[in-house]
C-alpha cells in the first residue's frame, strides 16, 4: 500500500509518504513546513484565522504531492493545538472543503502510543528507556523496557506554550531559565517519581538538530537511532540554551523553524536529563508519523 501519514504539529506540519507491506517502511518522500498553527491563540485555545490559513494553504500543497506519489490512503493526525482549540471543528471543516482531507483528531495517550510504535520500528529498548518527543503544544513521555510500554504521559509543556506564555531577554537570561524550570515542575503531575530509566530516547525534531550540532553534519538519511556521546550533547544543550537569536540565525545546523523556539527545547531536555539521572542518549528519526504508517487499523 502506498501511504501518506500528515503529522499536523503545533509548529510544524510533516509529511511522510511510503510503501508500506508486511510492516516494513519503504519512504518515497518526506517534508516538513513550518505552519506555526499554534501561535498566536493557543493560550486561549483557539487557531487563529491567519494560522488557519497557513496550515489549509500547506495541506493543499501536501495533497497535490500525495496525488503526485499516487498515494491511496492519506491519514492526517491533529495533535495538541488543533485538540485544544475551542474553534477546532471549524478549522476541521475547512480543511475538508478545500482538500477533501479528514484529519482525526487524537488525544495525548494516542499520541503517545503512536510515538512509541514509531521509535520501535528500528529500536529494541533492550535497558529501560524514556522516550521524549518535543512538540510545540505538547511533549510527550514514554518509559519503556523490553516488553514494550510501562508508563506514558502527555503534558502541555510543549515550546510554543512556553514561548507565548512568558515574555524572555535575547539571549535568555537565568531568569528565563528559572521561570521554563519552574514551569515545567509545575506541571509534570510527578510522572517522573514514577520511573526509573536512565537512557533518553529523543524522537527526531530537535534531537535531531541536537544531533547535528554536536556531529556538524545533517542526521543520517533512514530509519537508524543514532548514539550519541552524553557529555558532548549536555555541552550542546548548555550552548543552545546561551546563545542569542542572532547566532541560532547564522548557524545552518539550526533549520529555520527551530531558530526561535529550540533553547526552550534545550532547556526542556536538560531538566529531562536531570530528573531521571540519565547517563546515556539516543536519537531516533522516527516518532508518530512512522507509527501511524505502520498502523493497520
């Protein structure tokens, strides 16, 4: 069968589109757009006219390249900005009006497993792990071992809430640094008393560009988790989390959609790090969108 999984982010909408037989993943193209659904109405959950029309304009462009691949099943997946809205079913009618696309609406569990069946295509969790995928609304957490899930959560600590619910200096200054802290302890509901897992599973977006700062070089093309030197990547975090906008805005290993929000994302995997004592990194190109590919319901 040959699929398109639409991942409709607060931030950013990907696109994914593969033969998929036998539980094996062949992509055939993949892109993202930063459409920013969530700025300027997620704190008062709603999409704003202007963001509505910035994601219907990206889905129409998606849709034709569905038609250009042949593609015979799309799925799109609405995830924390679109569930949240309080305006959301008129932006899902207008998106069907002009694409003929059906986006299902998912909660935050749901995402979660997605994220999950996604990492495991390529990954065994053979030691206890803690899966971490940072969204614009949301970041979910999912702690594993060899026999598959052993807790997941999904909190509205995603860097586009943050970004619009604190004013921050350039570059961010303790303050800023304490408020994210804080914030982020605030709202945890003590998921992390919960587990024991020392090894960070970062599903792909900004570990990815994680990643590419500490190797200087673009993440590896396929399905493969990368290891990645744990003193190295605390070293990049730090870096990141001081650095102004104008240097993220000359570094080419920052992609444009991450520039404004990624030492937020930073910030958000160093407390990670420090809450469940890690002492090892993994990085996975996959998340939802693999695991809603692979999905045969």
């Amino acid at each position: 069968m040959r699929k398109a999984v639409i991942d409709l982010g607060t931030n950013t909408f990907n696109l994914a589109i593969a033969e998929v037989e036998n539980g094996t993943l062949n992509l055939l193209h993949s892109e993202k757009e930063g459409v920013a659904i969530g700025i300027g109405g997620i704190i008062d959950k709603l999409l704003s006219e202007e963001a509505m029309q910035r994601a219907i304009n990206c889905l129409i462009r998606f849709k034709s390249r569905c038609l250009d691949f042949e593609v015979t099943q799309i799925d799109a997946i609405g995830t924390s900005a679109i569930r949240d809205a309080n305006n959301k079913n008129q932006f899902l009618k207008a998106v069907k009006d002009a694409t003929q696309i059906e986006i299902d609406v998912i909660n935050g569990i749901q995402e979660a497993n997605l994220i999950y069946q996604g990492i495991a295509y390529t990954y065994s969790f053979e030691s206890p792990s803690l899966i971490m995928d940072i969204g614009g609304g949301s970041t979910e957490f999912i702690a594993t071992n060899s026999n598959g899930i052993k807790d997941l959560i999904s909190l509205n600590i995603g860097v586009s809430r943050i970004f619009q619910l604190f004013s921050f200096s350039d570059p961010l200054s303790e303050v800023d640094i304490l408020n994210v802290e804080n914030y982020l302890e605030a709202h945890e509901h003590d998921f992390f008393n919960r587990i024991n897992c020392q090894t960070l599973v970062g599903a792909s977006g900004s570990f990815e560009t994680f990643y590419e700062l500490v190797n200087k070089r673009t993440y590896p093309l396929g399905y493969q988790t990368q290891e990645i030197d744990f003193d190295e990547f605390k070293n990049i975090l730090d870096w990141v989390i001081s650095t102004s906008q104008a240097e993220r805005d000359s570094n080419d290993f920052i992609i444009p959609i991450r520039k404004k929000m990624v030492p937020i994302a930073a910030i958000k995997t160093r407390w990670v790090l420090k809450k469940i004592n890690a002492n090892r990194i993994v990085i996975s190109p996959c998340s939802l969108k693999e695991g809603a590919l692979l999905r045969t319901d």
